[in-house]
C-alpha cells in the first residue's frame, strides 16, 4: 500500500511532465541537433531521447520506446551515432531545453522563488525513483543536475517522467497491447496526439494502423467507430492504476503536502507554456 491515493501521484505527474515534454514541440533544440549535423525530425528526435544510453542500436531504441515501428528506427539509429556522438547530443539537447524555457516561460518565471522551490520539490521527489527495470529513468539519472533551477526543474521532470514511463511500458505489456496497439488506444479517447501525428512521428503507415485498429475490435476493446468500449476504457483505467503504483514512490517519498506543493507550482508553470504555445491544439485529437 502507498500513503498517497495513486491519482494523487498521476494528478502531480500531469502537471511536471509538461515542463519536460515542451522540448519535443519547439523549433530550438531541433535547431541545435541540426547544428551537430542531425536531421530535423525523427532523428533528432530519437537521438535526443535515446542519448542517455550511449550509442546504442536499433534494437535497444525500439524496445525501450515500445511504441516506434523498428524499421522506422533502423533508418535514423546507429546512423545518429555516426553523424555526432552521444556526449555532444546531451549538450546540444539541455541547450535547447534552456533556450525552449527562457522563451516560453519568461524572465520573471525563471527568476522566481517558486521555480527554485518547484525544482527543489521535484528533485527530491527523484530521489525515491528506483532504477530497476527502468532503463530510460536510469540513463537519466545518471547525467549531472544542472544549476540554473529552470533547467534543475527540467532535468527533475525528466527522471520523473521517464520514470513513469518505464514502468506504463510494463503496465502495457502486461495488458498484451502492441507498441501500435496502445497508440491507437490512446489517440481513441481523444486527448492524445492525433493519428497523423503518431503515425508520422513513429513510423507507421495508415494500413498498420487500420490493421491495428480492427485487431482492437475484435478484442472487443474498440467499437465500430473506433471509440472506446466499456472493455476499452476498463483496460486503460487497468493500466493506468497499475502504472499508478508502480510510480507511486516519488510521491510519498515527498508526503502529501509536499506533492500538492509541487502540483500547484508546476501546473502554474505548465499552463503557462501552454498558453505560449507549447503544445499546439493542431496536433492533439483523434484526427
């Protein structure tokens, strides 16, 4: 049993993980990969995510981001490694998390108490996060805490999100969902990213999706529009509480009061991003 409800851990995670996830829909750190001599796109992308784990293969990539078609990350992984090396990626990625930040949040923000504070909080949520099985959150961890506390704030939401999302590929697993599969679950509540987007940004073409899809159907998970079932949403909300608890440790690793504090101060940040235009409307629906 954890001391905290496990929504109250989720509910926290939702408002840190933004701080992170602004980076992958900014133009600065595609243009300082661009400079390492990195293709703007899925290379950069994948490069940035996967460089905490050295130059590794295709294989390490696709089984560690579970939902990238492999061919997809055979065309841009180990050539990455070839055009600039992991150590020169890392730099390259918190310089454009600084210059991402400095521009959507502001000087103010940066200059806070409550950005330090946040920072603090959230750094010392990481320090209950276990390495075990979690290869993402470990290769993080392992990289320096910066100094300047915006970029400290980033480096924490980082771990903390990587640290869930190691353990939601298990939660995954065990409800015998694909890579596809869960992405096309996903995008079915109408919260996600859209299915061009996916499909784009992951590699995968229009027919595996429609495969995909239909084999949802026939676990009776989705419906013949492609909505969620009541089994659908059963399944999800499975997931998800077991993903729950297996995040559960940062959380009361801080105490309640601490976790609401964190909660507070990085949602006020991250509505701030997303009325910078963070996260663009665009990209988000079941479109």
């Amino acid at each position: 049993m954890t001391n905290l409800e496990a929504s109250t851990g989720r509910h926290c995670h939702n408002a840190v993980s933004p701080l992170h996830a602004s980076v992958y829909f900014a133009p600065e750190p595609q243009d300082e990969l661009a400079a390492l001599g990195l293709e703007r796109g899925a290379m950069a992308y994948l490069a940035s995510r996967a460089a905490p784990l050295g130059a590794i293969d295709a294989g390490t990539v696709t089984a560690t981001f579970y939902n990238f078609n492999h061919e997809h990350v055979q065309r841009y992984i180990p050539a990455a490694w070839t055009l600039t090396p992991p150590h020169a990626v890392l730099t390259a990625r918190l310089r454009g998390a600084d210059r991402t930040l400095r521009r959507l949040l502001g000087k103010e923000a940066l200059m806070s108490a409550d950005l330090t504070e946040a920072a603090e909080l959230a750094l010392r949520a990481t320090e209950a996060c276990r390495r075990e099985a979690r290869p993402l959150y470990a290769a993080n961890a392992d990289l320096p805490v910066p100094e300047e506390p915006h970029l400290a704030l980033w480096h924490a939401a980082t771990l903390l999100r990587e640290h869930r999302g190691d353990g939601h590929l298990a939660a995954l697993a065990i409800a015998g969902l694909s890579g596809i599969e869960a992405l096309v679950l996903h995008n079915a509540t109408g919260t996600a990213p859209t299915s061009a987007l996916f499909m784009r940004t992951r590699g995968w073409s229009a027919q595996q999706w429609d495969t995909a899809r239909e084999h949802l159907r026939e676990r009776g998970l989705l419906d013949e529009a492609g909505d969620l079932t009541q089994a659908g949403t059963t399944l999800r909300g499975e997931a998800e509480a077991l993903t729950d608890r297996l995040d559960a440790a940062p959380y009361d690793h801080l105490g309640p009061g601490a976790t609401a504090r964190l909660t507070e101060l990085a949602g006020g940040f991250s509505k701030t991003l997303r009325a910078a235009g963070a996260f663009p409307a665009v990209h988000f629906g079941k479109g």
